[in-house]
C-alpha cells in the first residue's frame, strides 16, 4: 500500500535521514573503522604494532649470532583518564622451529598515559632486537623459515609472525603460504 507523503511525514523522514547521517560521522570520529592494519595486533588497551623488520647477521667470529631488528610502538587507549607502566622484561617471545630467540629490546620499563594531558604519552616507539641463539636458525630464518611473535602484556597474548616477504621482511597476523617467500 503506498503512503500519502504529506508535509509532516516529509519533514519527520528528513529529520530522521539528517540525524542518521550526523550520527555516523560521529561514531567514526570516535572509533573509526576498528580496523587493524596486518603488522598490528590489539592486546587489551594496547595496540602493538611490529615494522621495519631487517636481519643483523651478527660477527663471523665471536657470541654475536645476529638478530631479527626492527621497531615496536606501543600505543595505550584505555577511553582516557588512565595510565599503565610496567616492564618490558619478556613481552616479545620469538621462536623459529622450536629455537627460542633473547628479546635484547626493548628493555626496562614503560609507561604509558592516556588521558588529555597525557595524550602526548600514549605512545612509545622503541627498537626491537631478537638475538638469534646460532648461526643456524638465523640462515633458517633469512631462507624463509617464519618467526612466531608471541607479545605478552598482563598476561594476555597475542601472535604476529614475522616472515620474509617482497625481498625484505614483514610481520603479519596470518602466516602466508611458502610459495610467497
């Protein structure tokens, strides 16, 4: 059945139209999309992002076996009003196989604010260093072998893997197929 579209039906479906509208500008204002992107994961309040990724290959002589280099960025968004230190201690747990690698950084503490005059300090972006325990498992790696990432915060853990890719090398959420190595 049609309905008769009369001047009050109009200006009620207008106003709903314009409120439904105004409405989703704000709801991305505050959240946006809630999307991560590939090299980031969301633990708790805090999103852990892992790039840069490059292989120190270490001395030919010598302890130095060579390590997984990068960065990490600690971003803390807890609805403001809030902070959180700790230590950075065993936070990034890195096997390749079943070889674990020493995270080396970042080390000693963090801390972290979100509220407004905090804001500034939502964020630290450190080095990452995951030293590799021989010469073998760092060849493994550089010919394709994936490291698993497990980061640790409160304890709750999420994984990233950490993998050579378009010549250079990434983190990701998903461990892509050996044919893209």
């Amino acid at each position: 059945m049609a309905e008769k579209m009369t001047r009050r039906t109009f200006m009620k479906s207008a106003a709903a139209a314009a409120a439904a509208i105004s409405l989703s500008g704000v709801l991305v204002g505050c959240g946006g999309s809630g999307q991560l992107a590939d090299d980031e994961v969301q633990i708790g309040p805090f999103t852990v992002k892992v790039f840069g990724l490059d292989v120190d290959l270490g001395t030919e002589s010598g302890t130095d076996k060579g390590a997984i280099t990068g960065k990490v960025r600690l971003r803390y968004d807890a609805g403001g009003g809030s902070w959180q230190g700790g230590q950075y201690g065993d936070m990034f747990q890195a096997f390749v196989g079943e070889a674990k690698l020493k995270q080396v950084s970042p080390a000693g503490t963090f801390f972290v604010s979100d509220t407004l005059l905090g804001k500034p300090f939502a964020t630290e972006e450190k080095d990452l260093r995951l030293n590799f325990p021989d010469a073998e498992i760092k060849e493994a790696y550089r010919n394709g072998q994936p490291a698993v990432l497990k980061i640790v915060i409160n304890g709750i853990s999420e994984t990233l893997f950490l993998v050579k890719k378009n010549g250079g090398y990434a983190a990701t959420k998903t461990l892509p197929s050996l044919t893209t190595v």
